[in-house]
C-alpha cells in the first residue's frame, strides 16, 4: 500500500498557498481539491459509485451515511471521451466539501495512508480552499448535475430544470440541511437559472438504478454564511454519492 507523506497539502486563500504540515494545523470546513493521477485502467461513464467507495474507505468507519448529506462530492474533472468511457491522460482533478471539521482530519490521514482512488488513479496533491466571498445573489456553475426527487403517490418523481417545482424543491432541501447544521435557514432561495442557454438532462446509472439529473446553473439568494455552505454540501438530493456540487 503506498502512502502520501505530510507535506503534500497546500492550503489555499484567495492571496496565497502556504504549503503546511498536517499534524500543526487546525483545520476549518473547506474544500479539498485532490489532483489524481492518469488512470490505468478502463474508466465507464458511470463510474460514481468507485468515487464514493474511495471516500468512505478514507473516512472510515463513520455514521454519515444517512438521507441529509452535509457534503458533496464533484465528477473528475479533464477526462476525454473514449468508445464507451473516459481516459484521464493528464490526469484528474475531485473536489470533497465538507460541512464538518470532524471529518477533514479522517478524511486526510485516510488520503495520506492509502491514496489509491479507482481505475489505476491516484491522490498525488491535496489543496484546502476556504470559501471565497460571495454576494448576495450568487451565480454557481455545476460540478456535477443537480438530481431532485421526491416521493408522490407511493413512486419516485425526478424533477428538472424545465420543472416549476423544482427550485422550492431545491430550496426545501437546502433548508433542512441549513436547520440540521444549526444555521439560520430563513430567507434563503436557490432557483435555476432559466436563461441559460444550453440546459440539460442526463442519466446516470448508481446502483443499478437509473437517477436523471439536470445540468444547469444555479443562483442562491442569501447570507454569506448560508451561501458558503450550500457551496460545500451542494444542492439538490444525493450529493454524497455525486450529485450537485457546485463549482
């Protein structure tokens, strides 16, 4: 098993990257931007699922897995498309928010002892990024589609971005993650950003199941405090398997 040794973190603010040693630095709630390496083996469209395992193998044995993810975690970024998947010749960058300092200290020791990731690819860098400064009404580019369901009528019901329901839906969401974290959820609105012009929907296919998710801007109205957080756990349901997270 091959490990990371302590001085690969960066920490990043918006003025500097200081590079830090693990054990001397109290860590906040941010986001880990992890740089891989070039996959070894066949990489399929939808290959979710080996993202999830790799996190939850970091973190442990943990109680997090429940309906209310206070986290979210992004698709990798500068693959190419290939006959039936994806090839990351240069490598790939994941992103891993997360609400809870709890969690960052086991999730980077947990990096640091096996940072074998999915497909022959591996965590050679790990960046910490504090929140930027957001405005009131803050415009936000996907890195991963944003996946709304409910349940009606004894079936589940996927929503989009078309749907005129879907952003109290996502509102709703976002809410009863803000009250969960102790957060004023008042007053706070996420909607989709009709004028878009190239919208979409795709499927993704997570246990077996098929999740259609729409590809779409965002804007969160809002405080600071409560746009910063949906920025690390995402919008919309199932962002701790892959969905909604936020650029």
């Amino acid at each position: 098993m091959s490990k990371l040794g302590n001085n690969f973190l960066n920490y990043s603010t918006n003025r500097e990257i200081t590079l830090l040693k693990f054990d001397q630095h109290t860590f906040l709630p941010m986001r880990l931007i992890l740089k891989l390496s070039q996959n070894q083996s066949f990489v399929p469209y939808n290959y979710q699922r080996s993202l999830v395992g790799a996190f939850h193998k970091w973190l442990g044995s943990n109680e997090i897995h429940d309906e209310v993810s206070l986290y979210s975690l992004s698709w990798l970024q500068g693959g190419q498309k290939t006959k039936g998947g994806l090839e990351f010749s240069n490598g790939a960058e994941w992103q891993i928010s997360i609400y809870s300092s709890q969690l960052l200290k086991p999730l980077i020791k947990g990096i640091q002892n096996n940072p074998e990731v999915c497909f022959g690819m591996a965590v050679k860098e790990v960046t910490i990024c504090e929140p930027p400064v957001f405005s009131s009404k803050q415009k936000f580019y996907l890195n991963s589609p944003i996946f709304i369901k409910r349940k009606k009528d004894d079936r589940i019901q996927f929503y989009f971005h078309y749907d005129i329901e879907s952003d109290a839906l996502m509102t709703a969401t976002l809410q009863t993650k803000l009250k969960k974290a102790g957060i004023p959820f008042e007053n706070v609105k996420v909607m989709f950003d009709r004028s878009y012009h190239s919208p979409k929907t795709k499927i993704i296919k997570f246990n077996g199941i098929d999740c259609r998710a729409s590809i779409c801007p965002i804007y969160i109205e809002g405080t600071q405090e409560q746009i910063a957080f949906a920025w690390k756990v995402g919008i919309g349901n199932s962002t701790g398997i892959g969905f909604g997270a936020l650029k």
